[in-house]
C-alpha cells in the first residue's frame, strides 16, 4: 500500500491560488539517495515562475507540465531513510539542501511537501545553532552567491556564455550589490564583507538599516538617485536583478573591472563592456551540498545570516505565493512543515 504525505501541488498553472496542500504519494529514494522529512522548505523565484507556467517567456519555451506538481528545491529537514550505496549519512542526522537544480527545475524537485529524496551528494549538513526554518531559506540564495563570487565549484557547460564563470578576489575591492536586500542579495552582501570587500549595497530606504547591519559600508537609495550617477571606479557589481536594465552599471565600473549578471536574459550592452574593457560574466546555479557544507559554519557563527520575510504553514501555500506575487521581499519567504 502507499504510504500517503502531504504536500503544496497545483493542477495547472496560474496564479497563487492554484497552489494547494492535499495527500500525494510519499517518494521512495532511489539508489544513492536520503529522503528527508522536510521540517522547512524555501520559495524561490523559479518556483512562482513554474507555478504560472514561466508565462514570461516565449510560447515555444515553456513547459507542458506535468501534473500535480509539486514545486520546491530548498529544504531543510531531518534524514529518515537512507538507500544504498549512501554513505556518511544516517537517519536523524539534521541537514539541508537545495535539491535537482537545475537538472529539476521543471517540478522534479518536489520539495514543497513532508517528505522529499535527493541525490546524498546535493545534501549538506543543516548548520548547528539556526533553526529549520533559515536553514531552508539558504540554499539556493547562498549557493547562488557563493557559485558567482566565491567558488564556481563545478565544471558544467554554462547555458549564458561559451566559458566558464570565474570569481575575482574581493579583498580590498570595491563592490556593488544591487537587489541586496532580497534572498541573493543579502547573502552576497554579507560574503563580500567576509571576503574583506567595501560592500556598496542598493536598495530602497525601508530596507537600509537592515542592509547596514548585514554590514553594508554604503546603502544607495535606488528610489531617489540613480546608480549610475553616484559611483564609478567601482571593481565589481554583481547584479542580482538582471535583465536589461542591466546594461546600465557598465558605467560605474572602472576597465577592467567585472558586472557578474544573476539573470543575464535581455542584457543588451556587450558591445559597450567591449568597449570599455569590462568583464560580463554569468552562471547558472547548481546543486552541491560539498558548497553547502563549507558555508555551514559561517551560517552557525552568525558571519552569514539568513533573513526571513515571511514564514507560512505547508498548508497555506498559497499565501506564500501571493507574498512572492507582492515583490519587494526582505530575504526570504519560506514554509514551516508541521
């Protein structure tokens, strides 16, 4: 008989309130995988860009889906089965993850439930000292941070650019966050100061004593100057808004220097990076819980910590999603499993 779980799914795409908490069949963990009892899991924006069906891009581009799915990659939970050929894990062990990505980034993650398996080598041990809850709003926030500035980690084709990202050293740098209040943002933040940088955070005022305690050395109100007209000389900037308006930051930077793009799809000024001798790099987050583990003490001495915006019950999904809908998040929005 199958054993029964609960779990946030949706029957077909739209908007918040597609999403619902009902029964589905608990998954069994294949050879090489833990399955966790999920005790919190994280939203992220390529969770709200499935559930509506990635409606921004192309017709041809998005996915068919298949249904009922189950978004979700970031958890954090407790190991309850552990299947064979895992080593160095054991059931009850507390740990976290960021789980299929981007291999499942179409819904094969299934995260957003009690229980959910992953591949042992995307599992990372939940840091001691932080709950479940800030533990689950890390992963692919931290992973997409620590991959972009810190360590690149991995060897994967990357699906923005024909060579492979590289971190610069930030001792001494000047460097520019924008969107440093929301989940990459804030992480980056705080790993640029760790990595000995003068972190230059923007973002609008409401969030600038937050941004200044996560150790920002200056917070630049987006809503009231323009970016481009208060810095320049600047090392690097990662922007973890992307698009477009990307193009933008070219002028603050000095040549030589790096815009490291989060979301780099409509960025449209290579022409003048060429121009004035400026890096344009970007990357596509993967899984690693070797990453997660080497971050792990630096989230459990406090040098990193996770903002939540928002926590909701598994059950009232759906709210969560309508406070993604909302934007402006502080860090980030997360769900409690009971």
């Amino acid at each position: 008989m199958t054993q029964m779980m609960k779990a946030a799914l949706q029957h077909g795409f739209g908007g918040p309130e597609v999403v619902r908490c009902e029964d589905a069949p608990m998954p069994e963990p294949a050879a090489g995988e833990i399955r966790i009892r999920v005790k919190a899991a994280g939203l992220n924006p390529p969770d709200w860009y499935l559930r509506d069906g990635y409606r921004a891009l192309p017709p041809e581009w998005r996915p068919e889906g298949e249904f009922p799915l189950i978004l979700g990659t970031d958890v954090s939970g407790v190991v309850d089965v552990v299947a064979d050929g895992v080593t160095g894990f054991a059931p009850g062990d507390e740990v976290y993850a960021m789980v299929r990505f981007p291999e499942g980034m179409m819904g094969q993650a299934r995260g957003h439930a009690e229980y959910v398996t992953v591949p042992a080598d995307q599992v990372g041990r939940k840091p001691a000292g932080i709950d479940h809850a800030h533990a689950a709003g890390a992963p692919m926030s931290l992973l997409t941070a620590w991959q972009f500035l810190i360590e690149l980690g991995h060897d994967a084709p990357n699906p923005f650019q024909k060579e492979a990202h590289r971190p610069l050293p930030l001792k001494g740098r000047r460097v520019l966050v924008n969107g440093a209040a929301g989940g990459v943002g804030h992480l980056a933040l705080q790993l640029a100061k760790w990595q000995g940088a003068h972190a230059i955070a923007v973002g609008s005022e409401r969030h600038g004593e937050l941004l200044r305690n996560l150790g920002a050395d200056d917070v630049c109100d987006y809503t009231k100057v323009k970016v481009e007209g208060e810095y320049s000389d600047l090392d690097l900037v990662l922007d973890c808004v992307g698009g477009a308006a990307s193009a933008r930051f070219l002028a603050t930077l000095k040549r030589g220097g790096a815009l490291f793009i989060v979301n780099p799809l409509g960025f449209e000024g290579q022409a003048e990076a060429d121009r004035t001798g400026v890096t344009v790099s970007s990357t596509q987050v993967r899984s690693s819980g070797a990453q997660l583990d080497a971050a792990a003490p630096l989230l459990a001495d406090g040098t990193l910590r996770v903002v939540i915006d928002s926590a909701f019950p598994l059950a009232e999904a759906a709210k969560a999603h309508a406070r993604a809908a909302e934007g402006h998040a502080q860090g980030k929005i997360v769900l409690t499993v009971a």
